[in-house]
C-alpha cells in the first residue's frame, strides 16, 4: 500500500504512525496516511509563522504568478489526482476529473482578482484610502465530499491575500489533499502551505491553536459549532460553511418530465453528499403523482457502481458511518408510513453501495425531512397553497440555498424572492461558481466564499488617513 507524506515547510514529512485510508466502493484499505502528531502541528504552524513575515508583504504580482502557476500544475496532474479522488472519496472517475479542473480554475480566478486599494475621501478636510492586509496563518480545515474543490476555495483566496496556510483534509479523504498540496507548496516558498493529515482530534488542535488568526473550515453543523467555540476565546477570525437542508418548490404550471430531469441532478449529484444539493422537494397535489414518477424512473435508470468502472454516475457513499446514517434515515422513514417510488435500501455487493431513493407520503417530523440526509434519499412532499410550501421551505433552521421551478421563470423568480438562503435560484441548483458568492444563512454558516466577498474574508481592512 502506498503511504503518503505531510508537507511541511516545504518538504515531505514522514509520520510516527499511519492510519488505513479506505476505499467506499471495495471497503478495502488502499493507502495509508500520516497521523500528525502536536509536535509536528506545532512545527506546520511555526514554519507558517515564518513564512508570513515575507508573504505577507511579498509582491502582489509574485502572489498571482504562483496562483496560476498553480493552477497549471494542477491541470496537470488532473487525471492523476482524479483517480486519487475516486479511490478515496467514491466518485465517478468523470466527475474527479471535473472536480480537479474546477479546483485549477477557482486558481485562475483569483489569480487575476484585484486586490484593490480604495480611495475613500480624498477633499480639503483629507485623503483616506483603504486597503487589504493579510491576516497572518489561516488553518483550514475540508470534509470529504469534494476534498480538492473546497481546499481551492481556500487556499486560493487565502494566497492571493498574503496569508499562509496549514491545511487538514478529512480523514476520509487525506490522499488527494496530500498529493495535490505537494503540488500546491512547490509553487510557494516553503511554510507558505503546509499539509498535514489526522483524524477529527487535529482539526481539534489547529482550531485552538495560537498561531492560528483565522479558521477556515467547511463541514458538519455540529462541528461548526465546536470550530466557533474554540475560535472564541482568542476572537480568532472564521468562515464557517456547513450543511444545508436545501428545499425545491415545484410550481403548479412546471411540466413534470422537464422539472424532474433538474431536479434529480440537483439531488443526486455526487450521491446526494453535497452541502447545497436539493434534500427535501415540494410538489403541488396536481402535478406529485407525475414528478414522483418521473424522479422515480430516473433514479431506477441511473447507473451506480465504482467510479473506475467506465459509464457509473453515481458512486458508493463515501464512508461507513454515512452509509448506516442514510441507511437509518431511510429505514426510519420508510417505518412511519413513507413509500420508495425507488430503491429504499442498501445495494447488495461489497462496497457502501445504497439505491438512489425517492420516498413520498414522508411529512415534516420525520428525520429524512428534518435533518441533512447528505445521500442519496430524497424525500418529495405534497402542498396545497403556494405560500405554505414557501413558509415550510423556510422553516428550517439551515438556509444554504433553494431553488423554483415552472414554466414561467418570472413566476418562478418571485417566489425564490422569498427564500431565506444564500442562493435562490430558478430552474436550475448547484450554481457554485468562483465569482459568485457563496454562504449560507442560518446555521448552513458563517461568512462568505468565493468572488470579492471571499477574499475579504482572508483580509483585515485598513483604513489609512492623514488631515490635510
Ligand atoms: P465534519 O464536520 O465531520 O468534518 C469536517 C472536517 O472537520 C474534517 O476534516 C474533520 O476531521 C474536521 N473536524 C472534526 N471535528 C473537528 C473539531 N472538533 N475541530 C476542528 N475540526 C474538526 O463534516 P464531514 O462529515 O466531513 O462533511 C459533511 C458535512 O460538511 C455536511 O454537513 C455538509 O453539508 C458539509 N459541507 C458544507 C459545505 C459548504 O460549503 N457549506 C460544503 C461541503 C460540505
């Protein structure tokens, strides 16, 4: 088996022990991983303090240069790091590959993002202008569900700011991280980005760690509470994005083929394990007969296997836990009264194989509805007047984003309006796009990622004035 190294001050770092990474489609250890030690966070997180005092201040020009150095190097290594991927994590190998190249254009975005200096008063009485500093080193910390995309949403921004960086993948998931880190640091000074790996207790250490001015971190409701409450007593700065429980309204006048096409994908996409991926479906009792069916025939039709085999769409779930979750939840479901139009239960093979699931007679107080199902279970819900499904949309307390569908999008558009999520969209979901904000309300988080707003999120303002 392979054994992977951390990156540390530029260079590998051999662990005193290794942990077992498996992989979700065989349930057979395929690498192993290093468990870093506090001695060896401790020595990440001096070598990023180091690092800071010239990255901080270096040239802009170098700062974008490495950018889209980076992101060329990544383009690269695109077909090596996606196997990498699929192993671990479950995916497709197509929709690896896709993740790799995603994670090198979020480089390229802000590789060219400006980084601007504001002339806010410039008169008789003063000239005041405000600009963009670093924050110092920034730990950031990534779940299992798209190891590589969600390290680019970070560390790209993080970069172009001036910071440097000590990164923990999910111990589910640590083997493209470190690959694709190594890569990453080869571009940097050493300490600009270190990588480590461990299990839950290292994101733990980094969170509380004093070095440590900002916690970037993206992963469970629960423990984004945890990372706030470790951030608090040193008022560290955080970007916290977490889960989401994100609705879909069916309009009255959609045309239920068309609407259950955008739909499945918006759920099913990376087997239902996305943060803003649709999870509960609201139907007008006109058109539910038609969109469960049509949801049902796709979700028989899809084909679920492991992801190195050519033509799979859908891989396993990507670890066990996760797989007795959405076992339970279904299976929960399913006791009170819920009926599958599709799948319902595990897939007998090796590997944490589970039917693409669509249950209806499910209602409000039953966990698949209530909490972040995060697989691929989609519970489908009936409604009578419009501004009950909007009103039940809303009553949750997530608020990643939402979605509308109908034949008439200005129709559709007033009723995203009154979504109460980071994201509302018409027709469509899933639109996570390098320039366009992403956050969400609620508990799905704190702050905001990518465009503008994403890289303020890496900067301390400084307002600079002097009297006339
Ligand atoms: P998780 O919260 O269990 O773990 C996320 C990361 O935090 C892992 O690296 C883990 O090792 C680390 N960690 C665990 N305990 C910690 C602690 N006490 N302090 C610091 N770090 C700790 O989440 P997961 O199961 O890996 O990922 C699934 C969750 O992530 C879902 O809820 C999903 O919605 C969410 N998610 C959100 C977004 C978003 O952008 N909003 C994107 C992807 C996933």
């Amino acid at each position: 088996m392979t054994q992977y190294l951390m990156t540390i001050d530029g260079r590998d770092v051999s662990p005193a022990d290794l942990f077992d990474v498996i992989n979700p489609a065989t349930e057979q250890p395929f690498a192993q991983a290093p468990q870093c030690n506090r001695a060896q966070l401790d020595e990440a997180m001096e070598s990023a303090s180091r690092a800071f005092l010239a990255w901080g201040t270096s040239e802009l020009d170098t700062r974008r240069n490495a950018l889209q150095a980076i992101a060329n190097a990544l383009t690269s290594a695109q077909y090596t790091l996606a196997e990498l991927v699929t192993k671990e994590q479950g995916k497709p190998l197509g929709a690896a590959a896709f993740e790799v190249a995603e994670t090198a254009r979020w480089f390229s975005y802000f590789a060219k993002l400006p980084l601007p200096e504001e002339t806010l008063q410039d008169d008789a009485a003063g000239h005041g202008v405000v600009v963009r500093r670093p924050l110092g080193v920034v730990a950031a910390i990534t779940p299992w569900n798209f190891p590589l995309l969600l390290l680019g949403m970070k560390l790209a921004p993080a970069l172009l700011a001036g910071n440097t960086i000590v990164l923990k993948p999910s111990p589910y998931t640590p083997v493209s991280t470190l690959v694709a880190g190594r890569i990453i640091a080869e571009h940097l000074p050493p300490g600009v980005l270190n990588v480590v790996s461990g299990g839950d207790e290292l994101g733990a250490w980094m969170t509380s760690h004093p070095a440590v001015r900002k916690i970037s971190f993206t992963g469970s409701v629960a423990t984004g509470k945890a990372v706030a409450g470790a951030a608090a007593p040193d008022l560290k700065r955080m970007t916290l994005e977490l889960g989401g429980n994100d609705a879909a309204i069916v309009l009255d006048d959609a045309d239920p083929a068309r609407v259950a096409a955008g739909i499945f994908w918006g759920a099913f996409t990376n087997n239902g394990q996305i943060c803003a991926g649709i999870k509960r479906v609201f139907v007008p009792d006109s058109l539910h007969d038609a969109v469960v069916d049509a949801l049902a025939q796709r979700a028989r039709r899809v084909r679920v296997g492991d992801g190195m085999e050519d033509g799979m769409q859908i891989g396993p779930i990507n670890n066990k836990p996760q797989f007795e979750r959405v076992k339970g939840l279904v299976s929960d479901a399913l006791a009170e009264g819920a009926i599958a139009a599709a799948g319902g239960k595990p897939i007998d093979r090796p590997g944490y194989f589970f039917e693409p699931t669509i249950l209806h007679n499910v209602r409000e107080g039953m966990r698949i509805v209530d909490e972040e199902q995060f697989g691929p279970a989609l519970p489908v819900m009936r409604y009578g007047d419009l501004d009950e499904a909007i009103a039940r949309a809303n009553a949750t307390p997530y608020g990643l984003s939402g979605s509308v569908w109908s034949s008439n999008e200005d129709r559709a558009a007033d009723v995203a309006a009154k979504l109460d999520c980071g994201s509302a969209y018409v027709n469509t979901h899933l639109v996570v796009q390098p320039h366009l904000p992403f956050g969400g309300w609620k508990w799905s988080g704190i702050g905001i990622e990518n465009g503008p707003w994403g890289l303020d999120a890496f900067c301390s303002l400084q307002v600079r004035y002097r009297p006339r």
